[in-house]
C-alpha cells in the first residue's frame, strides 16, 4: 500500500501552478508547432507525474497522427485510429485505463519498438476553438498506480489552456509551408518553360543555403537566400518560346530579349513588402551581374551587387554549366571547377569563389542528392 501511496500522491494546487507558470512563460513565446508538442508533452508530464506525456496531432490528410518525442529526433507517427490515442480522436472522449493490457483497444505495437511496459493510460482530446478535436493528451505510467479522475482534469484544463498556443502554431507553420511551396512551384514554372528541370530550383537552394553560411551569414539569411534564390530565373516566363528554346546559339538581338528576365523578374517582386519577395527581387534583379563589371542589366561593379546576388550567380552557373540545356551539353566537373577558379574575380566575387572552392565536396554531395532523375 505504501508503494502505491507514494506513486498516488498528487501535486498541491501551489505546485502545479508553478508549474504551469514556468511553462507558459516559454510555451507563449514559441511559433515552432515541434518545439511547442515537447514543451507541452514535459509539462502534461510533471502536472500528472506520468513517465511519459505524448502529444499527438492530426494530420487529415494523411490519417495520421503525429508527434515529437525530443529536439534533434524524427517525428513518429501512426495510423489516426490506433489504440488509446485514436480511440479518444475518433469519439472526442477522455480515456482512462488502469491495464492497457486488459483492454482491447491497446495498440501494444509502440511498447514493442520501445522496450516498454504500459501501464496506466490517460487521454484528453485536444479542441480548437470550433471545438473541432485537433489531437490527444496522453500520459503513461509504467509501474504500480495508475491515473486519477482528478489527473483527468488537471490535464483537460491544460489541454483548453493549449488548444490556443496549438492552433496559432499550426496556422502559422501551415502558412510557411504553403509561402515554401508557392515558391517552389514558381521557380519551376520559370524552369519548365525553358525545359530545366524542378531539381535544378532545389540544387541551386540548397547550394546558396550553404555558401550564406560559409559566408558567414546568420541561420535566418541563410534560410532566406534558400527560399528566394530558386525565384532567380522567373522573368523567364517574359520570354518567347522560339527563343528559350532555342536549340542552338542566340543572335544578339535574341539575347538582348533573354537579358530583360533580369529586370522582368525585379519588376514581379519589387512591389512586395514581405521580406522573402524583397529577397527574390534582388536576386532575380542582380544574378547575371559580374564582378568586374561586365554583367547585366546594370553593368553593376564588386560590393555594389548585393551579397545574395553574388552568391546565386556562383550557385546558378556551377549548376548550368553541369546540366544539359536545349543550347548545349552539360559540362564534366573538373571543367566547371576549372572555369570557376579561372573566373576568380572576373565573374565572380574572389572571396566567395575560395569558400566555394574550399568546399567543393559538400557541393557536390548536394549535386548527387538533388540528382536529376532520368
Ligand atoms: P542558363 O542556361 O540557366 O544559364 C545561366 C548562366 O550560366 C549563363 O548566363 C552563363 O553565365 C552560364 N552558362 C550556362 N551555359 C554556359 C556555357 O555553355 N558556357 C559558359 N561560359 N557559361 C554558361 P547567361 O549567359 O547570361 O545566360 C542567361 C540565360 O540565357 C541562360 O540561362 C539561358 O536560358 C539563355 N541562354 C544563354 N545562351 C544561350 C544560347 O546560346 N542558346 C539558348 N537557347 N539560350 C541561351
Ligand atoms: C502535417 O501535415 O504535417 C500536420 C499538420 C500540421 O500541423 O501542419
Ligand atoms: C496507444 O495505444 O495509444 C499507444 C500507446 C503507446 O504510446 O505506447
Ligand atoms: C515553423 O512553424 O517555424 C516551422 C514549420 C514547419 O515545421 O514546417
Ligand atoms: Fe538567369
Ligand atoms: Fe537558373
């Protein structure tokens, strides 16, 4: 009986509210819907004093529930209508177990994975605030005791206390994915057109990311820069078919037309306040300028470029150069490192050509990862 009473002993009111005091300070402060889900699982944890607190979510889409158990580690998911979790998901009702495994809607495939032993089982379903369920509460014990009425409502009034926190979240990164996606597809409507494929977009972002940061940018320019660059080319979409597509070399007069996708692109964006779009319309405006100052359309000379624009047109080029074009066959990679040594402060900025340089393998690693498919 001791043993029990040592595992049933219950948080004072002066307790919890510390607790959830100290929660909410970092809780209200965090827009990252993964962060948010381990910082409301540990504090389920400690107001119920369960070995484990898990938070699901609901992806619809997918008919799936998903959560994440620690910074640095996957999200695990499983199917929508799994064991407790989904049981309370699928009626909106709490549910309170003393034996998982005396109870048939036990899904005991996680204790399996985990080396685990379920004992008492706790869940409270998540509602937004048009009382739509959005996920699950559920806490664990393992050992001896098992959860309370009062740990049921101790956790339901955490639970509304969240739903708030957790929707603002979700719409927020909801919002981001939609912005990443639009992006994307943008940049590969201006690539399709002149028959490059989607793979080229993500190499080049995926290459500016890390030249930002050998570069010595902070995280969020470096995000930044992944996000806009693949908008680079988009004023291609000005240009006619006959001549982006032409198969062989351009007159001049055809690629006097090709060097207006420089300033068409800057005239998509310039108009936009938001930060990603001012990004864009600088490099879209600025990526065919050179060094030495014989780029175009601005003829614009060393540091007068933007920085973002100096570091696409290293990424753009090493990327034409090892892709075929309807205008010619995609180069062997000693040439292109070859050509962008040679054009060391000629075309491109001298600094940003020995980082480059010096970190040729991780570019290349990224090439092999971002293969295009044949
Ligand atoms: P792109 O194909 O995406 O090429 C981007 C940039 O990579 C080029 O900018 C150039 O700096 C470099 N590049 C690509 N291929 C070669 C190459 O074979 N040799 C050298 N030295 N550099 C290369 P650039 O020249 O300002 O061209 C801008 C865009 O104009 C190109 O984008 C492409 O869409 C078009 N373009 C350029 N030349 C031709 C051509 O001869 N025929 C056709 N059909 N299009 C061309
Ligand atoms: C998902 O689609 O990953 C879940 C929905 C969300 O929370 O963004
Ligand atoms: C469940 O049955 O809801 C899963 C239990 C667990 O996470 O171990
Ligand atoms: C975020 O909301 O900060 C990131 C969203 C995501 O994980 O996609
Ligand atoms: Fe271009
Ligand atoms: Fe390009």
């Amino acid at each position: 009986m001791t043993g029990n009473k040592s595992v049933q002993y219950e948080l004072s009111a002066e307790e919890m509210l510390e607790i959830i005091l100290n929660y909410a300070a970092k809780i209200s402060g965090e827009s990252d819907l993964e962060t948010l889900l381990i910082l409301m699982s540990e504090m389920g944890r400690r107001l119920v004093r369960a070995d484990r607190c898990t938070l699901w979510l609901i992806d619809h889409e997918k008919k799936r529930l998903w959560t994440k158990v620690a910074q640095g580690m996957e999200r695990i998911d499983m199917p929508a209508d799994s064991g407790f979790a989904g049981f309370s998901v699928q009626t909106g009702e709490a549910v309170l177990v003393k034996d998982a495994y005396l109870d048939e809607r036990f899904n005991p495939s996680i204790d399996k994975k985990t080396n685990y032993r379920t004992r008492s089982v706790l869940c409270i379903p998540i509602r937004s605030f048009g009382q739509e369920v959005i996920g699950v509460y559920q806490a664990i014990h393992k050992g001896i005791g098992w959860f309370s009425e009062k740990d049921a409502k101790t956790l339901s009034l955490a639970a509304s206390y969240m739903g708030k926190s957790i929707q603002a979240a979700i719409l927020h990164s909801e919002l981001v994915k939609t912005q990443r996606e639009i992006i994307f597809k943008m940049g590969e409507v201006s690539e399709s057109r002149s028959q490059e494929t989607g793979q080229h977009v993500k190499r080049v972002a995926k290459y500016s990311r890390m030249l930002a940061k050998l570069a010595g940018l902070p995280e969020t320019e470096a995000q930044m820069l992944e996000l806009a660059s693949p908008m680079h080319d988009i004023g291609k979409v000005a240009i006619p078919d006959h001549i982006l597509k032409k198969p062989g070399r351009l007159t001049a007069e055809e690629y006097s037309m090709m060097k207006t996708h420089t300033t068409e692109g800057y005239n998509i964006f310039r108009s936009s306040t938001r930060q990603i779009f001012k990004t864009a319309a600088i490099i879209a405006h600025e990526h065919h300028e050179k060094w030495d100052g014989t780029g175009y359309p601005r003829g614009l000379k060393g540091e007068e470029i933007h920085l973002y624009a100096r570091i696409t047109a290293i990424t753009d080029v090493f990327d034409a150069l090892g892709s075929d074009r309807v205008y010619k066959k995609a180069w062997p990679l000693d040439q292109i490192i070859e050509f962008i040594d040679k054009e060391r402060g000629g075309h491109f900025d001298p600094n940003l050509v020995n980082l480059f340089l010096d970190n040729i393998d991780v570019f290349i690693t990224i090439r092999k990862q971002y293969e295009d498919s044949v």
